[in-house]
C-alpha cells in the first residue's frame, strides 16, 4: 500500500454530511469543493455560496 502525504484521513461526519446533501448539490460541486468540504476549516467562497441553504447557524 502506497504511503501517500497527500490523502488525509477524513472525518466520518463530514462524509456523510456530504453524502446527505441532495443529488443537484453534490453534482454541482467540483472536486477541489469536496476536497475542502471535507478536509479544510475554511471554505473557498464558491462552496459557500453553494451550501449556504445547508448552514446551521450555532449563535
């Protein structure tokens, strides 16, 4: 099995978050999107604006 830096172990929640979001959205979403989704702490701008509907508001 290849030792990759590159592949960061991802969270099972973000998984399925990302899996729970409807067809239209996740087709919508490039894979450097996903990436981020999944990976990242903040998002590019394109991705919020496409999952602002999705946002739980924590205030």
């Amino acid at each position: 099995m290849e030792n990759n830096p590159d592949k960061r172990k991802i969270d099972p929640a973000k998984m399925q978050a990302l899996r729970s979001l409807p067809v239209e959205i996740k087709q919508a979403l490039t894979r450097e999107e996903v990436d981020a989704f999944l990976h990242d702490e903040v998002w590019p701008d394109s991705l919020r604006e496409k999952l602002k509907d999705y946002f739980v508001d924590e205030n």
